[in-house]
C-alpha cells in the first residue's frame, strides 16, 4: 500500500466534500454540513483562497485530508489552525492520519507560523490519544461561541 501525499486541487473538492460528511456523520451532527461545492471550491480556490488542504491518496484515490487556514493570534501572531483531519474509516490504523499530521508540523515550520491550533471533541478519545502522542496540549474550560449565517442575516 503506497499512500502519496500532496496538495489539494480544485478537482479534489466533490471527494473532500464527501469525506467532510463522512466526519459529520462520525461527529454525530450530519446535518450541521451545509456549504455548497460551490462555496468549497471558492473558497479555496477562488481569488482569495482562505484553506489549504493535502491529501493522502491511494492508488489515486483519497482517503484522507488535513484542511487548515491561518489564524491570526492576538496573543501568539500566526498559527496554523487545522480545520479538519480525517482518515476514512476503512484506511485508519495504518499511519495516514500522522502522515498528514507530520505534513502539517512541516508546513507550519516552513511558513514560519507560531505554532498550530485544532480543536477536538472532549468525547473523542481516538482522536486525543492521536494528539496525545504528539504530547500536544488540550485545553479544558474553553466553550465553542458562533452565529449562523441566519442569525447574522437577521440580526
């Protein structure tokens, strides 16, 4: 089994929207996934792209992604903020998922960022044994706030 790693294309986009509600489904909130392709595609290849994205192929198919976009820290300056990290069900347990994350240790040393922030479901525990390994720090006490586009639309 060879895995080939390598940026996301725009052609990439109907494979990594599929896997985005693979995620969903894992996270128990699939309907919560309502960006078009559309606006997955401009939104990363339009002419302000806001996310970069490698993917991890097998036998030119995709079977995992790490997303991420740059956050700017008011405390820390630039870090990279992994948006998404998933593995298809099928292709986990074989080093794909660290594979991508190593990748991503690499981009953020190479673009000269702060440091890289993600967040993690607390019920999880695959994934926070993963992170674990790269003795990265989970922080309690911190509660997720957002605005929908309708609240904002009618606020």
């Amino acid at each position: 089994m060879q895995v080939h790693l390598r940026v996301a294309v725009k052609e990439d986009c109907i494979r990594l929207l599929e896997l985005v509600n693979e995620l969903a489904l894992y996270e128990r909130a699939p309907e919560e996934v309502t960006v078009t392709l559309a606006e997955f595609e401009e939104a990363g290849f339009g002419p302000k792209p806001v996310w970069k994205a490698f993917v991890a192929q097998i036998d030119g198919l995709i079977v995992g992604f790490a997303l991420y976009y740059i956050r700017f820290s008011t405390w820390k300056g630039n870090r990279l903020y992994l948006e998404d990290l998933l593995v298809t069900e099928t292709m986990r347990g074989r080093n794909i998922g660290k594979l991508l994350f190593d990748r991503l240790i690499q981009e953020a040393v190479e673009l000269g960022f702060n440091g890289m922030s993600w967040q993690v479901l607390d019920w999880n525990d695959p994934a926070i044994n993963f992170y674990k390994k790269y003795n990265a720090g989970i922080d309690a006490g911190w509660l997720n706030a957002s605005l929908s586009k309708e609240q904002l639309l009618n606020y």
